[in-house]
C-alpha cells in the first residue's frame, strides 16, 4: 500500500532531500508540502525534479486537505508543535525531525496522539550515528552515575540546546538522573557557568563558526572516562535515510515515542 506523505519545509536543508527521496520510492507518495518561501510555487521547478506537479502550501491546515497518511515536520521550532497538533487532528501519523521542542510540547503532542489514536515518532535526530549515541549512553548511564553533554553546533543556530541534545539528556533522565559532587546550587561564581539542567544532567552549547552539528556525552568514575560522540557533515542524506525508516513504521505506533531506536531491533 502506498503511504501518502506531507512534508512541512519541503524545501529546506533535509526536507529537499527527503522530498526528492520520497518521490523515488515506490511505496511512497509526496501528497502535500509546506514552504513559505515557495508557497504557490511547483515543488518540482523548486527542486528540479521536471515530473513532480505538486502545488506548495503556505500552511500545514491547507496541505492537510490533500491525502495525508504520514505528516512530516521538518521546518522551524515555532510552527513544529502547532503543526503536529494540526496533522494529528486531521487524522495523520506525524514523524518530527524539527529540534527545538520542549518535554511539555512533547507531553501536549503525546495526549493529542493518543485522542485522535495516531503515532507520532518524534527523534532530535534521524542520524544512525546520532541513534547509535542515544542507545549507550543510556547503557553507560545504568552503571557511571556521573555525566554530562556538550553540544556543539555553527554559530548561526538559534535554538539550544539542539534537539539532538535535548533528546540525549531526556533519554539520560528516563534512566536515572545523574550524582553530582558539588551540587549546581554550591557552586561558587555564576551558576550559568554550568549550563542549563534538562533531564537532570547538565547540558553545555557551544555556538560557533566551524562547526556544523556534535553532541557528545561524558561519563566520568575515579580514573576513568567515557566520552560517546556523534559528528554530522555537511550532507542531510542521513538524515533522510532515518526519516524513511520511521516514515514507514509510525503507523505501528499508537501515542508517542521518542527516538529512532523504538522501532528499529537492536
């Protein structure tokens, strides 16, 4: 059965991508977009793609009057929850691959899902690699009590800490939260110097040239240290690759889940 799918920022850095990929599959259909900057445009003379005769909407509640089975939201921080929330009322799974998004954005997203009866899979990152990070550091976390997570992005990037980031320190909470020698109330000088609190663990973000997107978890015991990285390139292709997968599995999902690795067998 082909999967009709609505991308939200069809045109962007990974939505382009995924756009061009999801209309070489032959299980999927490209449905609807969103783009603002497009809107009214051909997504097909926008991406180069001559056979691609597909209008751009300006809003996800116009795309959603086209044949949405699978909404995918990859556009900005601002408009992600509102969209997914529309998508889900219109009786869409939803997968997110915007950053962003808070735990209780998530927490509104999740008792949306489960009224409407939808999935929604929601990962910071659709990267294999950046999975990968996720999965042992919540292994590492069940045996060094002690860690924290740097993430690292270009210095244009406007929210922090990352998505990716945000979704490595909520999955270290569902673990347990992390022992810290000198509580962050004790310390002594600016506490910001010690970075903001999600999950439980302290999470630091570098916003500088040169970069393009890192994370990385540091677990540390007496004499010993564990430092999990993830390093994206310049390239969305891995991006796509991840959003495909849960593109085709969120319809197995009822309510919400966080992070690639639910549905893929470890």
């Amino acid at each position: 059965m082909t999967i009709n799918v609505c991308i939200a920022g069809a045109t962007g850095w990974v939505g382009a991508d995924l756009s061009r990929a999801i209309h070489a599959a032959a299980d999927l259909h490209l449905s609807a977009a969103v783009a603002r900057r497009a809107a009214g445009k051909q997504l097909g003379a926008v991406l180069h793609i001559p056979e691609l005769d597909l209008v751009v909407s300006r809003t996800a509640r116009d795309a959603l009057q086209a044949p949405c089975d699978v909404f995918v939201e990859f556009s900005v921080p601002q408009a992600a929850k509102n969209h997914a929330l529309e998508a889900l009322a219109a009786g869409a799974h939803v997968v997110i691959g915007t950053s962003g998004l808070t735990d209780e954005d998530y927490a509104d997203i999740a008792q949306a899902a489960l009224k409407a009866g939808r999935g929604v899979l929601a990962a910071g990152n659709f990267a294999l690699t950046a999975v990968l990070l996720q999965k042992f550091a919540t292994i590492a976390a069940r045996f060094i009590p002690q860690w924290e997570v740097i993430d690292y992005a270009g210095a244009a990037k406007t929210d922090a800490p990352s998505g990716t980031a945000r979704e490595l320190a909520f999955r270290l909470g569902q673990v347990r939260h992390p022992e810290t020698t000198v509580p962050i109330e004790q310390t002594v000088g600016p506490r910001e110097s010690r970075g903001a609190r999600l999950g439980g663990c302290q999470v630091h973000s570098l916003r500088l040239p040169g970069y393009v997107a890192s994370v990385e978890a540091i677990f540390g015991l007496p004499d010993m240290q564990l430092s999990l990285r993830h390093d994206a390139g310049t390239s969305a292709q891995p991006y796509v690759d991840g959003t495909l997968l849960a593109i085709r599995n969120v319809s197995a999902i009822k309510g919400l889940k966080r992070g690639l690795d639910t549905v893929m067998a470890f």
